[in-house]
C-alpha cells in the first residue's frame, strides 16, 4: 500500500489485493492435486461426485496448501485487510474462534478467508476434474 496523493485532510490510497490471485493459484493447485489423485486411485466420476471436501482435506494436504496461499508480506497482509476487512473478519468469526481477528497480524483470518473461498469452490473443481479426465479417456 502506498499513499498516490495528499491534499489536506484527503488522501489516495492505492492497495494491492493479493487475496484474489491467492485464491486462484490455490485452486489450479487444488484441481491439479485431485486430478492426479483421481487418476491414481482410479476413481471415475461418480467417485468424485461423492467426494467431500473434508473426506480429502488431509490426503491431498488442504492445510498446507491455503497457508502456502496466505500472503507473508506484511503490506500484502495490509492491504488485504484494507480491502476485505468485513469478509476476514466473517471468516474468522464464522469458525467459532473467540477473539481479535487481526492477531497475528490477522494471518489466520485470511487463512480462514481463503479455506472458505476454496469450500465454496469446490463442487467446481470437482466438475472441472470429471471433465478433464472424461477428455483425456477420449
């Protein structure tokens, strides 16, 4: 984040939002991984239909992947939080954990802010795999 212009009592921010590139290179990686897994374990499409994501999170290492997907850079945290404040904050508080959201350096918001991102994408990665692989079968 850095200050564009000062003009009295107004300033322009201008912030980088890291979170959505986040986000979206977590999901490629995600769907990469559950293909793969898929083609090991020979799973076809329904397979993958009934796939949860919590009967997966632990076997394609889910934990690790969205903390790799946290931004580590102190004004990338910032301006993550300039931008997103409500919706970290949500996330956060949806996962039942009591207290201040901005603790460590509010890391594990946005940690909680994209694990939520990817659940909700999940039935789309799945639909994205079942047809990936039904285009390699042909």
């Amino acid at each position: 984040m850095r200050i564009v212009t000062h003009t009295g009592d107004q300033y322009m921010i201008e912030a980088n939002d890291p979170l959505p590139q986040a986000v979206r290179n977590l999901i490629s990686e995600v769907t990469a991984s559950l293909k793969e897994h898929a083609e090991e374990c020979k799973l076809d499409a329904y397979d993958i239909d009934e796939l949860e994501y919590s009967d997966v999170c632990d076997t394609l290492y889910f934990g690790e992947r969205i903390d790799s997907a946290v931004p580590i850079y102190t004004g990338d945290i910032e301006d993550a939080w300039l931008i997103h404040e409500d919706e970290l904050k949500d996330a956060y508080e949806l996962t039942g954990i009591a207290g201040d959201p901005r603790e460590n350096s509010g890391m594990t918001a946005i940690y909680f802010y994209i694990e939520q991102a990817l659940m909700e994408k999940w039935d789309e990665i799945k639909d994205s795999v079942v047809a990936s692989l039904k285009g390699d079968e042909e």
